[in-house]
C-alpha cells in the first residue's frame, strides 16, 4: 500500500480538524466528574445538575443536521469557524458563571457551536486528502474520537479535583483559538454551489420545543410529581409541539429536517427507533457511576474519572473490531449481539448499593462497553447502506440526531427516576433496570423486524 504523502498545509488543517472534533466530543463527557462539585457550589441537586451534559448534548443533537445544511449552502468553512468562535466565546462565558440558570444557557448555546462543526469537520477532513486515502482519514478520525472517550472523565476530573471545574470551560479556549488559527491558514474556502438546498427551521424550533417541553416536565415531576399542574402543562407543549413538528415535516417534504424518502425507508425508520432505545444508557452511566463513586465510595474527581477507563476502552477497542467483522458476520448480527451486551452490562450495573465495590462494577463496564462498541459502527452501517448515496451524509447526521437526542431523553428519564427514589443509589439502580429493558425493546425490533441474513458460515451448515 502506497503511503499517504501530504503536504504541511495539509498536515495543518488535518490537525485542526482533529483538534476539533476531540474538543467537541471531549466536553460530552469531560463535566460527569465535576458534576458533585458544580452542586456544591450552586446548592442544586442531580435531577438539576444533570442538564450541564444534557443541555449540551440535545442541542448538539437536534441542531447537527441543519448544522450540516448550513455547511453545504455556506460553505463548510465558514460554518465550521463560526462553530468554533461560538464554542470559545460560550466556554468563556461558562467558566464565568455566577449561577446554575447561566451555567446551563452557556452549555445550550455550546451546543449550536458543535452542531456547526461537527459535520463540518467532516467535509473538511476528507477534501484535505485524495479519495483513495479516505478510508485511513476516517480510521483517523474514529481514534481521536476514542481518545476523546477516555480522556474526557479523566481530564474533566483532574481539572475538577485540582483547580476548578470552571478549568473545564476555559481549556476550550486556548484549543479553539489554536483550532481557528490553523484552519484560517490551512483550509482552503469552499465556495458552495447554487442550491435550492434550504433550512427547516420551523421543524428545528418545533423538535427543540417538544423535546426541552418533555425533559423539563420529567426533571420538575421528580422535585413536584406528576399532577403539578406546572407538569401537566409541560406534558401537553411537549404533545402539541410535536404533533405541529410532524405537521411541518410533511408540508417541507424534501427540505424537511427529516427528508420524506428517509422517513418512507422503513429500514432507515427502524435502524434509527433502535437507536433511539439504545442510546438512554451511554449518558446514564457517564453521569450517575462517578456521583455514586465520589458521594459513596469516596473516590476523588480524578479517581471518579478514571473509574470510566474500562466502559471506555472497552469501547474503543471494539469498534474497530467490529469494523473488522463486519464483512463477515453482517450488521444485524453486530447489532444483536451489541444490544445483548448493552442490556447485560446494564442490567449487572443495576445490582450496585451503598456497599458495592468499585472492582464489583468492572464487569459490567467491560461488558457495557464490547456491546457499545459492537453497536455503534455497525447500525451506522445499516442506516447508511439503505439509502441513497446522495443521502448518505445526511442519513448518518440523522442517525447520529437520534443517538444524541435518546441520549438526552434517556438522562430525563433517569433522572426522574432517581427523584422519586427513596435515595440516590437506589434510584441509579431502579434506572439502570429501566436501561436494560430499553436495550430489550430494542434487541426485540432488530431480531424480528430489522432485515438480514445469517452469515455465510452458518448457512453452509444448513
């Protein structure tokens, strides 16, 4: 194999790119260390504290998508250093904060920057190098990404425990000025096409309002219940939004935020339902098992951080397995068998309790993180493989929509969950059973609906 000859200029803007797209994915996970302390200092609680991630991670996910339009009619570019100007100006802000309302608008606005640069980053990467090297750029971009996983508890801890979570935000800083200081050189401009392409924002406003409608109604039923008339108010925006979101996307047809070809690919409806089941627990566990390390088990932020390597590595190292069997046992298989490990890990992490030892959860971590990895690269496969390849792009900034968006609800939920516990370990245990029968539901759909053969091997045999 011929090896991958670029130039400086290149090697610069490949290098912003990465840089990039570990410091987005790296604030994902970076705060769930530092949340015990942010509560501390601001006097609110879990079910409070929760949206400094889910905050983020909702408006990264509902907002990719149109992030990624904007790229193609504006130029990728542009959009990408308007993205990383927001980020930075937005982490200053953060670091700022003088209370929890500002804290949490902060990471909201944090996540529009990464919902521009995101899918920018992209674009970006693979028109620095020729074709032919494309594969290597996106193995490339899979490792910074499982980088990003492991050291961002790590990282977000030792910030926490040794100068301050608000260190967490002003990190950003110097990276994004790096980041824009090589791109503004580096990269060159992408003068887009004429397009008719547009942006649905009503369908993003109408997604955006149901959605923050049904989290905000879950975080307030676990302080006031479920028949505060404040909730049920709250439940009925939630389902009046939603039902105005299905309304616009038919009358925008193909500029819709969902285009009407994705939604009529019954395999690309299912592949992204399973998604969506499957996505509550990742968040789950980055959030609630470094509170239960520092508040029960005495671990330190550092420590709390570095109890996330196993699921993390685990990760990672079977992602790129699964890449590798993919050929030979097919995306449903890979699906299957990541759903299984999903629910079993969690299911094993729901048995925790006040006494529970930190070497008792390393199994299901472990397990937790072979089934996430097994997942993950396979139903982007899937999704992508049964559409057309002019909406390739779009059907996995769609697909990753879901993922980010069921990640969010699924934190909604537990947090609801651990509020009408009686106490905080207990409730992080009734939610991580409530995780494992998601990954249930889902495991369900995919063997009985989503298409697929046995492998060849096991054809043979019969």
């Amino acid at each position: 194999m011929s090896q991958l000859q670029i130039s400086r200029g290149q090697v610069y803007g490949l290098f912003a790119a990465a840089l990039a797209l570990f410091m987005v994915a790296i604030d994902m996970s970076a705060f769930s260390p530092a949340l015990p302390a942010i509560q501390r200092e601001f006097g609110f609680d879990i079910t409070t504290s929760q949206w400094v991630i889910n905050g983020y991670v909702l408006i990264f996910g509902i907002l990719v998508v149109t992030g990624g339009r904007i790229a193609d009619i504006y130029g990728r570019k542009r959009a990408f250093m308007v993205g990383t100007a927001i980020f930075a100006l937005c982490s200053l802000i953060g670091g700022l904060a003088i209370d929890m309302a500002m804290l949490l608008v902060v990471r909201c606005l944090m996540g529009i920057g990464a919902a521009l640069m995101w899918p920018s980053v992209i674009g970006m990467t693979y028109s620095l190098v020729p074709k032919e090297y494309a594969g290597q750029v996106g193995g490339g971009l899979m490792a910074v990404l499982g980088v990003a996983n492991i050291v961002g508890p790590v990282a977000g801890g030792v910030l926490a425990e040794y100068l301050s979570w608000r260190w967490i935000f002003f990190i950003n800083i110097p990276l994004a000025i790096t980041i824009i200081c090589f791109c503004w050189k580096s990269v060159p401009d992408d003068v887009p096409k004429i397009s008719r392409e547009k942006i649905d924002y009503l369908g993003v406003l109408t997604l955006s309002i149901s959605l923050f409608s049904l989290l905000i109604s879950l975080n307030l039923a676990a302080e006031i219940g479920f028949r505060d008339p404040l909730v049920i108010y709250l439940i009925i925006l939630f389902l009046v939004f939603i039902c105005l979101f299905i309304i616009v996307e038919k009358r925008n047809q193909e500029v819709a935020l969902i285009p009407a070809d994705i939604v009529s690919n019954k395999t690309f409806s299912l592949v992204s339902l399973v998604t969506l089941l499957s996505a509550v627990m990742f968040f789950a566990v980055i959030l609630f098992l470094p509170q239960f390390l520092i508040e029960y088990r005495g671990f330190t932020a550092v420590q709390s951080g570095m109890g996330m390597i196993p699921i993390m590595a685990t990760f990672t190292l079977t992602s790129y397995l699964s890449g590798v069997l993919h050929k030979q046992l097919g995306a449903k298989l890979l699906i299957c068998g990541g759903l299984v490990c999903k629910g079993a890990g969690i299911f094993s992490l729901s048995y925790l309790n006040k006494e529970t030892e930190y070497l008792e959860l390393i199994p299901g971590l472990i397990i937790l993180g072979i089934g996430i990895g097994l997942f993950n690269p396979a139903v982007t496969t899937a999704a992508i493989s049964v559409v057309d390849s002019a909406r390739s792009s779009l059907a996995s900034a769609i697909l990753y929509m879901f993922k980010i968006a069921g990640g969010a609800l699924g934190l909604g939920i537990n947090a609801a969950i651990v509020g009408f516990a009686p106490d905080v370990v207990s409730g992080i245990g009734w939610a991580y059973t409530v995780n494992a029968y998601f990954a249930l539901s889902a495991f369900v759909i995919a063997v009985f609906f989503l298409p697929g053969q046995l492998p060849k091997a096991f054809s043979r045999r019969h």
